[in-house]
C-alpha cells in the first residue's frame, strides 16, 4: 500500500493429491552388515544428547495423555506408553546420520523385561545393535558405537500387564559437523529488556523511537520487552521494525499506564506506509481513555488488553490501510475511522465503529453484525482453527517461549480464563540467532534438535534454512530479516507436523529466487490436521530496500497449513523498484489440501497475487492491490483475459470458501488499463464467497467485474472510488 486518494471517513497446472494415512509399520531384522555396529563398553567421545525434540514414531499408544514425542522432550513427568500387548516400539529419527555413543532408557513401571535397539540410516532396514532378556526397567544405560540416523527400542516381551512406557527416550552421540552448539544465552544489544526499576525508560524508548519513525527501508531492528509489573506514565511510540511486547505469560502480568502509540507524524498524517511493527501481551491504561494504533499492512496488535478504547486512524484522521488484531481484549469503542480494511480475529471488543470498505471479524465477541455492502462488516461467529502465535515469556528468572494450543471453533482470547493453554518450552532449547549467524550454522542447530530465536537484525543466507523435525518454532525478535544471497530460497518447511514460524521478514535478493519461502515439499500429503504448520506474523518483501526479485514468495505445498496474519509484498515505492527491476510474477500459490488464512494480504505482482490449487481451502479476509507500475495493457494481457486475477482458484478445484475480499488498482503509469476481474474462480456448488469488493483508486484503471463476469464495473458515470460489491458468489 502506498499514497493514493481516499475520502476521510466519518502456473503449473494443478496435481493431483491423495492424502496419506497413517501405515503399519513392519519391523524387519537384518544382519547389521550396513552398519558395523559393535557393542563397547565406553563411548569414543564425549557424548551429548541428539535425540531431544527430534522427531519420533511408535507402533502404538495407549491413550490421548501419552504420545510418542514425550519420551523425547526433555521431561520426566510426561512419558510414552503403547498398549499393552507385545512386539511394541518407538524409534526416533536424528535428522542425518550421526556417530552414537550410548542411548538411556527411563523406563516408567511398566518396563521391558525382553528388547532390542535397533539402527538404521533409512529407515527401512535395521540392524540389532543391543539384545537383553533380563532387563531391569528403571534407568538402564547402553553403551554403543556406530553410525545411524534412526534408532529404535523394539519391544519382544513386557515385564507388566501393561504395555512398555518411557518417560525419555535419550540417544547420545556426535553429530560430526563440529563443536554442539549451545542452546540458550543473551537476547544480544537489540533487545531492550526493562523492569519497572529500569531509569529512564521513557528516554530509552524516545531515542529507539528517533532512529526508527521514518526509517521504513533501515536496517535497525528492536525489541522492547517489559518484565511482569506496572510501568508509570509512558508513551512507547512505535516505529518501523520494532517489536514492544510483555515478558508475561498473561497481558495482565505486565501493565503500562499510558499508551503504546503509533502515529503518522513522519509522512504529513498519512498513515498508509506504517508497515512493519508489532505489540504483543500488554495491558494498557491509556492516559485520555484512548490508545492510538494508526497502521497499514504488516502491524500485528496480538494479546494485547486495552483498558478503553483503541482508536486505529491516525491523528487528523488521515488515509489509513489497514492492520491486524488478534487474541485481544479492548474495553472500549475501536474507533476504525480512516482505515480502509481490518481484520480482527478471536477477541473482544466494547464496540466498533466505520466500515469504510472491508471490515472483518471472525470468533470476535462484541463484532458487528454482518452488514455488507453497506455497513461493510463481515463477521463469522467463530474462527473454524487458530492457533495463537509462540512468544517469549519470564518464568521467574527464566526465559521459556510458550507455544499455544490449537483451538477449533475459536471464539474470545486464550486468556480470557486464566492461564492460557500450551507446552512451555525453555530458551535453553534454542539456538538464540545472531547478527552474522551463517545458514551453515543455523541448519546445524535445527540438526542437533534446537528450536530457533532469531534476535532483531539482518541475516543473509547463502543456503536454504531447512526446517526438517516436526514441532519446531522459529521465532523472531525485532522484524528479524532474512535475505537470501545468490537466488536461493530462504526457508524451507518439510513435510512434518507443528512447524511454527513467527515474527519475522523475507527480503528478496538481487539474484531471482524461484521462491522464498516454502512450506512443504512438491508431493506433501501427510494429514496435518491435529497439529498443522503455522505461519504467523511471518512477512515477504521484494524490492524496496534495495533490487529484489522472487519468481514465487510463498508456496504452501503441506496440507492444513494455517497461515495466520501475512503481507506478502512486491514493492511500489523505494528502492529497486520498476515493472522489471523488482519482478516478481506470483505471490502466494497454495498446493496444499485444507488450507486456512486467517488475514492475508497480498500486493502488487506482475501476475497472479494468490492462485489456490488445494481442495477445502479457506481465507477469512484478504487484501490486495494490484501492481500500480504495469507499463500498459499489453503487459498484463493473460491471453484473451485481460490482467490476472488478484485471487484465482483453479478450475480443477472442488471445494473453497473465503469471506470479505478486496482489490484495488491504481494503474498510474497508465491508468487506460483495464481489469477484466479482480477475482476468478470455477463455477461449481462448493466454491462460495462472500463478501467482494473491487476499487479504482482515483480512476487509475478499472475493474469490468468483480468475480469472473458478476459484478458492476468500478467506472459508473460519474464516480471514482467507489467500491463495486458481491454479497456471494455463485
């Protein structure tokens, strides 16, 4: 989004996809001939456990309470049992091959009185690396020597009634990419931590607020976190690339009297560039009744609790483009005003007032009824699956990052009850991320099991950061930014459950990347849907900083993916900007079966913005722009269509269903150029949408139709920036 007129208001074809279920397995055993495992007495070296976090499968488990990934997570009070019957194992998987030197067996009561561990490099043939038949259950010590990716406990014969349980499940070895790299450690200088003794806060925040207010394409990056307590008469203003959030794990641990503000000072009360920042897990108690939070795209407001209202325009009530509330209470009115679109998604709000265009709720308790077209609200009752995005919290004197559970049907905050519901996890398993950090050693922490916590700063990768083992959080600090050097993909998710990814911005490179962030391979079909990948306050840009170019920014291969709050970018302003200088044909093109996005936004490619080839998908509230910079018609002319849609759905796509959608277009180099629609999707009895609408920004370029051939154009006598609306479709 960038400056335009506004009245102040009072690829590839699709594929086919057969989702995998959970197979049996079938243990076999082989002579050890690919493994040369010889059982010792010592390890060869100083071994350090691999296996914590990994990833790991059993052949059975005995109820809800006990699955396999807590034999492996560090603690002693959470175990895996299978069910009670012989020939049961669990086996986890290290992620590559690795040098062993012993593996610990905490057995539960119910132990082995007869088992084998078994290795193997691809999991399918195994070898037989240790037998007993007169275990002793407790804590049993096995030392090894030998190299495997994968190792099994084989059960033959239970000691009990019951079935064979483990509170851990510990491997040690080496990994053979050199030193461990530790977990844990400092937040490093751009972490600014306070606690209501800290002088002069109001002089720290004032300065960081200095560097960052105008500073949209810098390279300064902040987080400011305030310990559990009540701070006194502050005004934290809030500038590009800085993070402000609470170190508690509830937003009534930690209280501000005074306001969290964000302006638009900078830019003559314009408040459609405040991209880029974010608040988190804060009560506030704004000083004249009424907090100021004036932003546009890529401005998270998460667990947040204002104690009157929130007004989202900013001072003068200027132009205003929209933003993001999530799992936050607000007292009071929202004064929307201004802003153009908005989404808030299960919280609880006094009020709301102005619709402007597009104005989108979902599980929001104290929502508008839906009113569209005029008033333009959206709002569905619940969200149909949410999951709030991790953060870093104090227990006492330790930092944990606290990972909340999924919700279905979600309707109000997570907290809302007391404490919210999640796994705590210590910033002892991290690899705490730092300026200069290189892709070969941030791949290395995720090998050895670590999560990751990238502090604020710029990171170049000359590889792909590959996020291989199911459950792992990368979380960043600050708007951390990852650009990737010599046309590689940034980061890539495999085809795993529970991948977390928060809090951070994918900046293209000079060199054309075919994509820059990948969330599963090109054949995922594994069912996710009890625990599925997020995406989360996880942004995309090209260009403007500088070139930048992506063929793709986001592909979304692995089904039940949510992703939850994006902006996804190719730049309009800045720069390294031009119709060839930053290209960037797609945006986000979704594989993947059961897809949710909850507030997507996505602006300015030369083709498609978003392309959806997965069947049962869902978007719940999507903005989008079109490219201002095509240079005439021909350069967007899609065979006999002309321009490409901001929103298509392939025609081979059964079922989809998306509420409360906006394009607008801005054709200023030349606005002769038309758009044939701003959304295309098959005709067919389970594609739905609700709530569309298309605008002319000026009348710079029209739109004929809103969805394939419905809809009036945007250019009745007369008018300019006026939505055309479609209540539903079909």
């Amino acid at each position: 989004m960038s400056v335009f007129g506004m009245p102040p208001a009072a690829s590839p074809p699709a594929r086919g996809r057969v989702r995998r279920g959970l197979a049996g397995a079938v243990v076999t055993a082989l002579a050890a001939t690919l493994l040369a495992v010889v059982p010792t007495t010592a390890a060869q070296a100083a071994p350090v456990l691999l296996s914590q976090g990994k990833p790991v499968t059993a052949s059975s488990q005995e109820h809800y309470g006990t699955p396999a990934a807590d034999a492996v997570d560090g603690n002693l009070g959470t175990r895996w049992s299978s069910a009670a019957s012989d020939g049961q194992w669990l086996q986890v998987d290290l992620g590559s091959s690795v040098a062993l030197g012993q593996v610990v067996l905490r057995w539960e009561a119910a132990y082995a009185k007869a088992y084998r561990i078994e290795l193997s490099t691809d999991g399918t043939t195994w070898s037989t690396a240790y037998s007993t038949a007169t275990g002793a259950g407790g804590t049993e010590t096995i030392a090894l020597s030998g190299t495997a990716r994968y190792v099994r406990m084989q059960g033959v014969t239970r000691a009990t009634g019951y079935g064979y349980s483990l509170w851990e499940f510990q491997v040690y070895g080496t990994s053979g990419g050199g030193p461990t790299l530790p977990g844990g450690g400092d937040l490093g200088p751009n972490v600014h931590v306070f606690d209501p003794s800290t002088p002069n806060i109001q002089g720290t925040l004032d300065r960081i607020f200095r560097e960052q207010e105008s500073a949209q394409f810098g390279r300064g990056r902040h987080a400011l976190l305030f310990k559990p307590g009540t701070y006194g008469d502050l005004n934290a203003q809030i500038g590009f690339y800085t993070q402000i959030a609470g170190l508690g794990l509830r937003p009534g641990d930690t209280v501000i009297n005074g306001d969290v503000t964000v302006d638009a000072g900078w830019f003559n009360g314009n408040a459609t560039q405040n991209f880029w920042r974010g608040a988190e897990g804060l009560t506030l108690n704004p000083v004249s009744g009424t907090n100021r939070w004036a932003v546009s795209q890529a401005s998270s407001f998460r667990r947040m609790h204002v104690k009157g209202g929130l007004n989202l325009a900013p001072n003068g009530y200027g132009w205003a483009s929209g933003g993001y509330i999530a799992d936050s209470k607000v007292d009071g009115q929202v004064g929307n005003y201004s802003q153009q679109q908005w989404y808030t998604r299960d919280s609880a709000v006094g009020g709301w007032s102005n619709s402007v265009w597009n104005q989108t709720f979902s599980g929001v308790e104290g929502a508008p009824a839906t009113g569209f077209p005029e008033p333009r609200y959206t709002t569905l009752d619940t969200t149909p699956v949410s999951r709030e995005k991790p953060f870093l919290y104090l227990d006492g004197g330790e930092y944990k990052v606290f990972a909340p559970a999924r919700r279905v049907n979600a309707r109000g905050t997570t907290w809302a009850g007391g404490t919210p519901q999640g796994e705590s996890i210590p910033l002892s398993r991290f690899y705490v991320v730092k300026p200069g950090a290189t892709a070969a050693t941030i791949n290395q922490a995720l090998a050895q099991g670590l999560h990751l916590l990238f502090t604020p700063g710029v990171y170049h990768v000359d590889r792909t950061i590959d996020v291989d083992r199911a459950n792992t959080i990368v979380l960043g600090l600050g708007l951390a930014t990852i650009i990737p050097d010599n046309g590689v993909t940034a980061m890539r998710v495999a085809d795993v459950d529970g991948v977390r990814l928060a809090g951070f911005l994918v900046d293209a490179g000079p060199v054309n990347s075919p994509t820059l962030l990948e969330i599963g391979p090109a054949d995922a079909a594994a069912d996710h849907s009890a625990n599925p990948t997020t995406v989360q306050d996880v942004y995309v840009r090209i260009g403007g900083a500088g070139p930048g170019k992506a063929t793709t920014s986001m592909v979304v291969n692995n089904d039940d993916t949510v992703i939850d709050h994006t902006w996804v970018w190719r730049a309009d302003h800045g720069e390294g900007v031009g119709w060839e200088t930053n290209r960037a044909d797609y945006g986000v093109r979704v594989n993947g079966d059961d897809v949710l996005a909850t507030g997507l936004f996505v602006e300015h490619f030369n083709k498609y913005d978003v392309e959806w080839y997965g069947e049962r998908g869902k978007t719940i509230f999507y903005q989008n722009e079109k490219a201002y910079d095509a240079p005439h018609q021909a350069a967007i002319q899609n065979g006999s269509t002309r321009g490409y849609a901001a929103y298509r759905v392939d025609d081979s796509v059964d079922t989809h269903e998306a509420w409360g959608l906006g394009s607008y277009c801005n054709y200023n180099v030349d606005p002769t150029i038309v758009q044939d629609h701003g959304f295309k999707a098959p005709v067919t009895p389970g594609v739905k949408f609700h709530s569309l609408l298309v605008v002319s920004l000026g009348g710079m370029g029209h739109y004929n139709h809103v969805i394939n051939d419905t809809g009036a154009s945007t250019t009745p006598a007369g008018t300019s920036t006026v939505p055309s609306t479609v209540v539903s479709f079909p």
